[in-house]
C-alpha cells in the first residue's frame, strides 16, 4: 500500500489504491473524495446514461479497470466523457461508476429539479386565432350572402391548416424556415381562393352571378390567407405581431357594421390581406434551412386532415347548440395547447424522477387525464357562470325567463350571447372540450390517422341525428383507452 503525499502537519492525506497508481492519480491536499465518499455522491446528471448501459456489466466487475473497459470498449474516451457527460476523464468516470457498483444508483436517485411552471403566456392565443375570423365576420355581415359561406369554408380550412403550419415550423428546432413558411402562406391563400370560388359557384345566391363569384373568391383568400399569416406568426411566438396586424381590418370593420357600404368591406378585405401577409414575410425574412418544396409540406398534411376533420366536428356541434355556446373553446384554444403543453413536461419531469415503469404510467396517466378533468371542468364551471348572470339579469330586468330568439325589446334578454343555454349545452361543451384536449395530446404523439377516422365518425353521427351530449361524452370516453395505450409507450415521456 503506497502512502499519499504528507500535508502540512506531516500525516498522510489518505491511503492511494492500486487504481489511484497506475492512473497516475493522487489526492489533492484539499482533500479529494474516496472511492468510499463516492458510492455515497449522488451521480452526476450527465453520467446517468452510462450509469444505465452499464449496470448489468459493472454489477459484475472485480475493480474500476474492468469498468474502464468496457467504457472504452463503447467507444467512449478521455474526450469523450470530458466534453459529453462531463466526466474527468475515463479514468475518473470509471472510479466513479465503480463506486457504486450494483446499487443502480442512476435510477435511485432522481435528479432535484422544479416542477413545470403552467405556460400562462400561451392563454392569449385563444383571442388571438379569433382575430381572423372577427374581422370576416364584420366584413360578410355587410356584403352578399355568398361571402359568409366562403367564410365559412375558410374558417374552417384555416384551423386543419394552423396544424400543418406548426409542423413546418418544428421541422426545423433550431432555426427559423422562413422559406419554407412563406410556401404554407401562399398556398393557404390560394386554397382560399379556390374554396371562396367554389362556394360561390355552388351556392350562388340572388344576383349575378359574377359579382357572387368576386365576392365568394375575395373572401375566401382573405380569410384563409390571414389566417395562414397569423398561424405562422403565432408558430415564431410574435403574439405581438399578430395583435397589431389585424387592427386596421378590425378598425374598418367596425366603421363597417355601423355605416355598411361596398366601398369600405372591399378596403376591410384589402386591409384583412395585406397587413397581416407583410407582418408575416417580415417575420420569415430569415430564409433557413427547410426547402420551399411540396415535400416540406407533405408530412403535416396529416395533421392538417385530422385538423379539418375536427373543425367539422366543431361547425356540427355550432350548428346544432348555437354559436355562441361554443365561443368559449374557441377563446380557450390558447390554455387548451398551454393544457397539452404543461401535461408534455409532466410526463418529461415524471420520467426523470420515477424508476419504476408502472408507477411511471399511473402518475403519466394522473398528469393527462387530471389536465383534460381540469379543463372541461373549467369550461363548465364557467358556462355556468354565464348562465346563472343570465338568470340574474333577467330577474333584475323584472322577467321570469329570457325572452325567446327574435323576441328582443325593451325589458327583455332577447337574442343576447348565451341567452339560450340549457343543461345540454354545458355537458356537451365540457365534455366536448375535455375530448378535444385528450385529442391534441394524442395528436402531439403522432396518432393522427386514428383521430382522423375518430372525429369523421363523430361527424357522421351527429348527421345522422345523434345527441350532442350524448356524443360529446362518448368522444371523451372513447378517447380514454387509446390515451392509456400510449402512455405504455415510454417515446410519450419525450
């Protein structure tokens, strides 16, 4: 046994090992931790991943060498295990590895970290994809009746669309693909462009019906190219931006709903287009990486069909309650994704502090079912707010009960937002709203053609005359087995 170098008083610092020799390593006088001090410290966070792969091997291994064998027989040097996981070396990862042979201490000991924070930021989002629709709103209540169907289509083109949007932007993490985002703004408009054109031709209405046609043609590219603006601007995070690029359309559109006239919707339209577009090239002037070619595009088309399925689930139900029943999920969409956003890094917080798989799938369970509980739950909570503001304006209004639709005057609830709400609206919408978040969730973890064929059944049951109670809290329940499928499937911890 080879005695340490002696310290300032004359007494050896610690006894060297055979390992400690031959590596040409010696305590330093500020007192280094011994193999015995290191079964006790807790594993640095970056050789966790060695810790693993080599647990079976190092259970059986007589001495640190032997360790330092098979990390280099893994390819993993000096360079290595200094640069990547923040090793002294192989040497030094080795004693440290050995130390704590067969105790898997990298499972044992989960890393201290905080909990998620709730992404509060993201809530605005909700108003903010409303902002398109908004100002096509006020523009097609004063202009033809062929104007609101191509509305329709765009709105509804728009939401599927968002989706493929947001894939292109995280095709590429690490930088901005502005290219390839300024191809989904000009596809997106010319789609609009020919879905405004098709409902014009289909539905045409009263008059020429070429003037139908410009109408139909005009509106649909307007929305959907705004739309497309404000989903990629939304997707590089400039909230800002969007707010700002919608205000001369909502401005004229406004001026619009008091003092209706042609020449003032075709400025709203223009200004709808244009503003936004420009705000949206600013912010891709950033070329990137990512080709401007249909194939960048091909791998969200998916998305964007189960998109476009779930926005005609959403018109169905809008149809059959009222749109004003479903407003709040839409001025909700922003903590719905914050919702699915905050679940995501649960499970990622939860896998690195739980080692056992089973209860790694209950509190995954726990933190996704609980999130989708807690936002249904918060949407009826608050259409019952609504409705229970309704009744007490009635009574001070010095009525018994609204007045129906259409009945408004003095003294009377009338056609107010909400006036209409029943027992079966607010277990539709809750219902409704928890299956949509259970939905994104499973959209996030690449189940897209399942939910695809999942909501185009939902629709053709409600067609068919289906409840929407009942139909909404079939879709959550239905939703529950694949939810649980997929958490067993350890890539959803991601």
């Amino acid at each position: 046994m080879v005695k340490g170098p002696p310290t300032s008083s004359g007494s050896p610092t610690g006894t060297l090992t055979g390992f400690d020799v031959l590596t040409g390593r010696a305590p330093d006088p500020a007192g280094e931790p011994r193999p015995d001090a290191l079964a006790e410290l807790p594993l640095p966070d970056k050789l966790r991943e060695v810790d693993l792969t080599l647990r079976p091997d190092r259970e059986r291994a007589v001495d640190a060498l032997e360790i330092a064998a098979y990390l280099e027989a893994d390819g993993l040097n000096d360079e290595s295990l200094r640069d990547r996981y923040g090793a002294g070396g192989l040497f030094a990862a080795a004693e440290w590895l050995y130390a704590q042979r067969g105790t898997g201490r990298a499972l044992e000991r989960p890393r201290r970290e905080a909990r998620p924070r709730f992404p509060w930021e993201l809530a605005q989002r909700g108003p903010l994809y409303l902002l398109p629709g908004l100002c096509g709103l006020l523009i097609a209540q004063a202009t033809p009746p062929v104007t609101g169907r191509a509305f329709v289509f765009a709105a509804a083109f728009g939401w599927g669309y968002s989706l493929l949007i947001a894939s292109v932007r995280y095709a590429e993490p690490l930088g901005t693909p502005g290219r390839a985002l300024r191809l989904t703004l000009w596809v997106g408009g010319a789609c609009g462009l020919l879905g405004g054109a098709l409902s014009a031709l289909l539905w045409p209405g009263s008059g020429l019906w070429t003037t139908s046609l410009l109408w139909g043609t005009a509106m649909g590219g307007a929305v959907a190219l705004a739309g497309a603006a404000a989903g990629v601007m939304l997707a590089l995070g400039e909230r800002g931006q969007v707010a700002g690029a919608f205000a001369p359309a909502l401005l004229l559109g406004g001026m619009l709903y008091v003092l209706p006239s042609t020449g003032l919707a075709v400025a709203a339209l223009a200004a709808l287009a244009v503003f936004p577009v420009l705000l949206a090239l600013r912010a891709t002037r950033d070329g990137g990486e990512l080709p401007a070619r249909f194939v960048t595009l091909r791998p969200g088309l998916g998305l964007a069909a189960y998109g476009w399925a779930l926005a005609a689930a959403f018109a169905g139900l809008s149809l059959r309650l009222g749109g004003w029943t479903m407003l709040p999920l839409v001025l909700s969409a922003g903590l719905l994704e914050a919702g699915v956003w905050n679940a995501q890094q649960g499970l990622q917080y939860v896998a690195r502090q739980q080692g056992s798989f089973t209860l790694l799938v209950r509190r995954g369970a726990a933190r996704v079912l609980g999130t989708a509980l807690v936002y249904g739950l918060g949407l009826l909570s608050l259409l019952a707010l609504l409705s229970a503001v309704r009744w007490l304006a009635a009574g001070w209004l010095g009525i018994g009960t609204p007045a129906p639709a259409g009945a408004a005057g003095p003294g009377t609830l009338g056609d107010l937002p909400f006036s209409d709400l029943s027992r079966a609206a607010l277990v539709t919408v809750s219902a409704f709203g928890a299956a949509l978040l259970l939905s994104t969730w499973l959209a996030n973890q690449r189940r897209e053609r399942w939910l695809l064929a999942f909501w185009l059944g939902f629709c053709l049951l409600l067609t068919l005359g289906v409840s929407p109670p009942a139909l909404s809290l079939f879709a959550a329940f239905a939703l529950l087995p694949l939810t649980l499928f997929t958490l067993y499937d350890l890539r959803s911890y991601r």
